[in-house]
C-alpha cells in the first residue's frame, strides 16, 4: 500500500471532485504504478493486466468525482480495495466463459490423413489430443484450477483468491484433478493401438 499523509490524499479526493484536471493527472501518475504491478501479479498476462488497470483508475476517479469516497484520508486502502474487487470479477467472468484449455491441438490431423507432417508430428498430437479429453472429463472447477495452476502459474493460495475460495480446498481439489488426470491418461494410452 502507498504510504503519504493522510492530508495529501483528501486534497487530492477534494481535487478530483472539484474537477481539477491537475488533481487527476497527479492520482493518475501516483497511483497507475501501483495498481499495474498489483493488476500484473494477479492476471500475468501484459495486456489485460493494463486494461483492467485503466478500469481501475477510471472506477476510482468516477467514486472520487461523485463523493462516493467516505474516507478520503485513506485513499490507498480505497483505491486497494477497488483493484481486488475488479481483478475478482475479471477471473469471476473469466471462469463463466468456459475453459481457456488449449494445448495446440490441430483437430485436423489423424493419422493416414495425407500431410507433410512428419511422423513424430502425428504422434505429439495424438499424445495432446489424449491430454485434452482426459482434462475434458474432469468438471468444470477442477479444470480452471488446473488451468490456473498450469497455464497461470499461480499457487493454490492465489487460486483461491480469485475463486473465492479456501486454500486447503484448492489443494485437496488440485491434487485429486491431477490423480484423475494421470489415470485417463493411462487408460487411454492402454488403448491406443501401437505403431511399431
């Protein structure tokens, strides 16, 4: 959290409300750096890291003309509480639209099919195709947890920051979904008709 003198932030609060175009450049300038480098922990991707940044801002700004800021002196806090509230809801509706899986498979590829690819091509995306379906039958929240995990990077305490959820439930969650997943996979590959 930024640290300053209460004082500095209700001016600033009462400048933004006046209508001070200079009020809102310095919020701006103060508070951008910070919001970013919370926004990019969070998302780990650049470019909606940024966007949700600007939402941020334009979010706090919009309170801050319309006095919807109750305690001015503690505009960090405010400003903090804000950006958690809008990164939640970017995950919230991140998970509401389906699953992200994507493991580069090309679903045109099967075996015999006429193609320059070369053999070993074929066979690492049979061996993607096997991964995709055994991820696909796991349900829907153990697949964003994995997908989390695996694509994100984040760590179960993270994860259940974002799904609003308890740590050790991600983990039991996490570790069962990975266990169903190494056995879909075996049971599939039992299957798979051997090319030598």
């Amino acid at each position: 959290m930024l640290l300053g003198d209460a004082s500095r932030w209700k001016v600033m609060a009462q400048g933004v409300r006046a209508g001070d175009l200079l009020s809102e450049e310095e919020f701006s300038r103060v508070f951008y750096p910070h919001i970013m480098a919370l926004a990019a922990l969070r998302v780990r991707d650049r470019e909606s890291a940024c966007e949700i940044t600007q939402e941020i801002l334009l979010a706090v700004l919009s309170a801050l003309r319309n006095g919807r800021v109750r305690e001015p002196e503690k505009l960090p806090a405010f400003v903090t509480g804000t950006a958690k509230n809008l990164i939640h809801d970017y995950w919230r509706e991140r998970a509401k639209l389906g699953d992200p899986l994507n493991l580069g498979v090309n679903e045109t590829l099967i075996p015999g099919q006429d193609s320059d690819v070369g053999q070993e091509n074929i066979e690492e995306a049979e061996r993607k195709k096997i991964v995709l379906a055994a991820f696909q039958k796991l349900k829907p929240l153990d697949r964003r947890i994995l997908f989390l995990t695996l694509s994100e990077g984040l760590n179960p305490r993270e994860i259940a920051v974002e799904l609003d959820m308890k740590p050790e439930y991600v983990r039991n969650r996490k570790s069962r979904a990975l266990v169903a997943v190494r056995r879909t996979i075996k049971k599939m590959m039992r299957k798979e008709p051997s090319r030598y």
